[in-house]
C-alpha cells in the first residue's frame, strides 16, 4: 500500500513538468491575468513560434500580394524569436523543455489552412493571424510582468514591442477586402 502511494505521488508531482499547467491549458490564467510558468511559457512561445512559420509559409505559396508581404516579415521574425528562445535554453539561463512539434490545436489549424484556397485561405489566415498574435501579446505581458526567470522576463519585454506591431498589421490585413472577381466591370 505504501509502495502504491509512493508511486502515485511521484506520478502526481512528476505530470505538471510533462505539460502545461491546467490554467494555462483552460485559459483561466490570462483572464485572471497570472503569469504562466516558465516551463508554460518556453512551451507555448516555441509552439506559437512553429506555427506562425509554417502557416505564413502556407502563405508565401497561397496567399495574395499582401498576405505574402505579411507571411514574409512573420517567417523571419518568429525565426529570429524561435532561434533566440532556443539560445536561452541551451544556454542553460532557462530551465525547460523545448517541443519537438506543434500541439494537436494548432497542428489541426495548419492542416484547416493547407486544405483552403482563394477567399477561403485569405478569410481563414488573417483571422487566425490575428488570433495567435492576441494570445501571444497576452502570454508575453503576463510573463514580462510576472514572470520567475529574470533572464526570460527580461527578453519577453523586448519581444512585446514587436509581437504587438504584428497584431497591428495582422488587423490590417484582416480589414483588406478580398478581391472580387469582375471588379470594375459594370
């Protein structure tokens, strides 16, 4: 019996470093404007990162003039911030685990995207545009405001800026009217 214990409390206390935490994961951290843990934080930041790459990739192919403007500023930014995330980490000044690949909600997203052309890409892409980078402008304040590793803290206040400027021009593409076929024609 004390054998069982034993292994249910390893099991028990071993489970949140193996996942999110349940307020991240159900939301109620960023209503009650908490920071995330680190392990939380590294964990959703390289998944954001992952999925704004591959899916303003989609873009770069699918997309019209100005989504393929936007894609191509996202690739390389969401690059930079993934390569300088994975720098903290290796570096050993943050203590968590990187993700090897995107979790089933936004890998489910992409494959949304990659079965989408026209209107339909345009319509789907900019709101998700818009979506990650809310959640993302959310998570970062949380963490540059509370969060426990100095080191990453510190770099989540200097990514904002930009992550905010991304929601901006992300809203700006979501306004553009999609083009009309026959437009002009009377």
């Amino acid at each position: 019996m004390r054998r069982t214990m034993i292994v249910i409390a390893c099991i028990l206390l071993g489970t949140p470093a193996l996942a999110q935490s349940v307020g991240e994961k159900t939301g109620v951290n960023s209503m009650l404007g908490v920071s995330p843990s680190t392990a939380d934080f590294v964990k959703q930041v390289a998944i954001s990162d992952m999925f704004e790459i591959e899916s303003n990739k989609l873009a770069q192919q699918k997309g019209n003039a100005a989504e393929k403007t936007f894609a191509s500023q996202m690739v390389t930014d969401h690059t930079k911030t993934s390569t300088e995330l994975k720098g903290l980490v290796s570096s050993g000044k943050v203590k968590a685990e990187l993700p090897a690949a995107l979790d089933s909600s936004h890998q489910s997203k992409l494959d949304k995207l990659k079965g989408t052309s026209g209107n339909d890409f345009s319509s789907e892409f900019s709101s998700m545009q818009v979506s990650a980078h809310k959640d993302a402008v959310d998570l970062f304040e949380r963490y540059s405001k509370g969060g426990d590793n100095p080191d990453l803290k510190d770099w989540a206040g200097k990514t904002l800026p930009a992550l905010k400027h991304h929601l901006q021009m992300a809203q700006d593409l979501d306004k553009k009217p999609p083009p009309t076929v026959g437009e002009g024609k009377k």
